[in-house]
C-alpha cells in the first residue's frame, strides 16, 4: 500500500491547513505585502504560513516556489479580495521572494553507528536473534502502547521493546519511538502470516532485508501535537509468526509557529532506512520450542454463523460470526451511495468493497455505527468470508441484511 507519498509530510500539510484562518485583520495590511513563513501544499495549492500562524493561498508567479515545499523564505504580494479567505488562507497574488531558510530534500538520515559496535539480543525459545544500537535502550515491562497487528491478537507474545532515542535523528521533529519484536504462537501458516488485522490502503508491499522476506504495512494517527506512525513486519521461519513494529512519533507542528521554520522534518526514506537498518540485522536459528506449521485444514474453511444482535433503533449493531478451520475472516459489503458511512465502534471506516483493509479473527463480534442520510431506510449487506493460508473461500460464506433507518439530527 508505486510507493504512496510519505505519510508524514501529510501531517505536515494537515497542520498548516489547520492553521489556516488565523489571518491580521485585513485593515492592518498594506496594498503590498511581505510575508515571511514556510510553503506547504495542501490538496494541489502551495500555502504560506506565516511565523504568526496567519496562512495564504499563494497564486501568480509560484512555479519556482514548488521547489521550495518546508523552506523559509520571504513572499512579497498583495492580498487580493480579502472576501474570499477559505480554509486554505486568503489568497496571496505572489510579486517576488527571496530564500531565507533551505531544507535538506534528503531530510535527516539516521544515526545508528556502526553495526559492528551494536548490541545482541537473542531468545532461544523461539530461535530469534536482534542487533540493535547500543543507545536503543530496553523498555521496562510488556509496553501497553506497542500494539500488535496480526490477524489473531490472541496470546501473542511481546518478546522484547526498545526504545529509539531522539538523538538517532538530530534536529528533526522526531521526538520518541520504539523498536518491538512479538510472535504469534497460534499462527501456524506463512500465508496467515503475511496478513494484518489493519492496512492502510497502498501501504502493504513485501521486501527482503538481510535474506529474510517479510510483509509490510503501516498505520498512521495523530494525537496531542504528535504524528504517529507504525510499521509492522511479519515473517514465518521455523513454525513461527514474527511480528516486529518500528514506531516513529513526530511533532505535527502544533505549537511550533515560531519554529517550525527551523526544524527539519522527517521523510519516509529517513524512516525506512531505520527500519531497514534495524530488520538487515535480524536472524533466525532452530527454536527450542516446537511450533510445527498447520496442515491442510480437515475440512473446507466454512462461516458457520454470522448474526445481529436484536438492538433499539438507532443504536450501533454488534455483528458476531464463528467459524470451523479458518484462520480469519473478512467482513464485506459492496458500496453505496455517499449518504451511507460504516465504521468501527472505534471511529474508523470500515472499507466496502471486494477488498477490505481489516481481518478478523475466526470467531468474534464487532460494534459498527450505521449512518444514513437518506430519507429512506437502505438496507447493507453484510458477508463473512472465511480465509486460509491467506486464500479466500467465498462459497464458505455466510451474509445478513441490516437495515439502516434514516440518521436524525
């Protein structure tokens, strides 16, 4: 999930956007104008955000400017029709400018030092060996933040975190991390063990690092000044389910108007050559527990229930489903019209279509807010279908129809 812009420098655009509308009095402002502040772009437009937070839609002579995206440097215009200020800003019309302040396009490279020099953790019980840069210093205890991704998040087995320090990015806006392995005793298939319970759309691709090949994914989320995003790794080696998770948390520049300038902003490359880096360094030896990989299901994967729970109207619908060999199930619904939104309990979408981005476990339930703007009832329906060795089974299925009253405000 070509590769996707990084997602960072989204977080970066969402935080000027958010900016956006703090503008002067447009009284106090002079037929010609000089602006000094940082270029974004945000949905196709270039934006100049000044240091005291006021934000512009750049227009007239911006080509050079394109080249310019997280540089400081000093517009001089007019603001043309204050009227028509957006959330983007008021629009700017672009004179001339001057560079005050050039970023690296190659970002911040990591500071790992050399890997002869690193430290090695190794756990026999399940043959995994990690090297890691001696500043990567152990967390204490299982961390509660460090959030498995494979398809059964049940007895999984946190088997080491560490934290990565702010100095492994010198001058960034990376402000903490950290650097998990996990195994996942109950999957016994390497196709179960490419999946993930989430995805973000383009953002699953395989690669191999040090011999070995893993799945890749990532999530991203923001939270209190902070960007935050995660990737996970799986691979299957010796009867085990390897899950390692790198954590990036960046300041989204909340806060930062006065500095913001100065401070230079991670690119994915940056976060994937410290991920890549850290899984080079990875290997596999025979493990002292045994673990032997699952054989052919007895049977064909089969959905063998999928109900809603009776619940007043206007309430969310929990669905459950149970199944017999399956590894995990996907939950899908075809697309309707824009009026209709389907997620998790949990505020996020739930994908329709052929393809969802979430698996489910074989047997579970989940709590999904049903909107309709509609005048009229719709009617979603709803499919379990079972998976194996990551190969679906449709004619395993089982589908309901929820009906889905109007929303009323």
């Amino acid at each position: 999930m070509p590769f996707p812009v990084a997602a960072n420098a989204l977080f970066v655009s969402a935080f000027f956007v958010a900016l956006a509308g703090v503008a002067p009095c447009q009284s106090d402002l002079p037929e010609s104008t000089l602006v000094v502040g940082c270029i974004s772009r945000a949905s196709g437009k270039l934006i100049l955000t000044g240091k005291d937070g006021a934000s512009y839609l750049l227009e007239g002579h911006t080509a050079e400017l394109k080249a310019h995206i997280a540089d400081e440097v000093s517009v001089r215009g007019r603001i043309r029709d204050a009227g028509r200020g957006s959330a983007e800003g008021h629009p700017f019309q672009v004179v001339n400018f001057t560079t005050v302040l050039r970023k690296n396009p190659a970002g911040v490279q990591p500071r790992l030092g050399d890997p002869a020099d690193w430290s090695t953790f190794t756990d026999k019980s399940v043959g995994v060996v990690v090297r890691h840069p001696k500043t990567f210093l152990q967390q204490d205890g299982e961390p509660g933040w460090l959030r498995s991704n494979f398809v059964d998040p049940t007895e999984i087995l946190t088997l080491h975190a560490w934290s990565i320090p702010v100095e492994a990015f010198s001058g960034s806006n990376f402000v903490r991390g950290t650097f998990g392995v996990a195994v996942a005793p109950k999957i016994r298939s390497e196709g179960t063990c490419r999946q993930f319970e989430s995805t973000t759309p383009g953002y699953t691709i395989a690669k191999t690092l040090g011999g070995v090949r893993y799945a890749q994914t990532q999530t991203v989320g923001v939270a209190a000044g902070t960007a935050g995003i995660v990737y996970y790794l799986h691979t299957f080696q010796n009867g085990f389910c390897y899950e390692f998770t790198v954590e990036f948390y960046e300041a989204d520049g909340t806060g930062m108007e006065g500095s913001f300038c100065t401070i230079q902003w991670l690119s994915n490359d940056n976060q994937q050559k410290l991920l890549d880096a850290l899984l080079s360094q990875v290997s596999f030896l025979a493990p002292e527990k045994r673990n032997e990989a699952r054989g052919i299901p007895a049977q064909q994967p089969l959905v063998t229930s999928l109900e809603q729970s009776e619940d007043p109207p206007g309430t969310p619908a929990v669905v459950s489903w149970s199944a017999e060999g399956v590894d995990y199930v996907q939950l899908q619904f075809p697309c309707m019209n824009e009026q209709v939104f389907v997620s998790s309990l949990g505020g996020r979408d739930m994908k329709c279509g052929d393809h969802p981005d979430r698996n489910f476990p074989p047997n579970g339930s989940e709590t999904l807010v049903l909107t309709n703007f509609n005048r009229d009832s719709v009617r979603l329906v709803l499919t379990a279908e079972p998976f194996s060795e990551g190969v679906e089974y449709p004619q395993g299925s089982k589908t309901i129809t929820i009906e889905i009253a109007p929303t009323r405000h």
